[in-house]
C-alpha cells in the first residue's frame, strides 16, 4: 500500500505547479469577464457604453 500511496504523492506535486498556472490562467479571464456581465446588468446603458469602449485601451495601457 505505501507504494501506490507514494507514487499518488510524487504525482501530485510534479503537476502542483502545472495546476495552479492553470487555475491562474482560468481565474485571470474568468473573474474580469463575470465582473463585467454583473456591471453591466447594474449600470444604465448611458454610462455603460464608454466603459465598453474604453476596455480595450485599459487593457493596452496594462499590457
């Protein structure tokens, strides 16, 4: 039993960092997106316009 139990163990912390680049990566888009669907379902539509816009040059400007 110790040397499945140890394999498991080695297994897990070779992918650890394969894991976490990829939960980075899902949360970097997934977290900015599901702001601004709930935004935009809370702001009139006056105001949510340029905020659609300027998205883009924000996103230039911090790259």
């Amino acid at each position: 039993m110790r040397g499945p139990a140890a394999a498991a163990r080695l297994s897990a912390l070779t992918f650890l960092p394969v894991g976490i680049v990829l939960a980075a990566c899902v949360l970097s888009s997934a977290v900015p997106y599901l702001a601004d669907l709930v935004t935009l379902r809370r702001v009139p539509a006056q105001t949510a316009g340029p905020f659609v816009s300027i998205t883009p040059v924000l996103a230039a400007v911090v790259g």
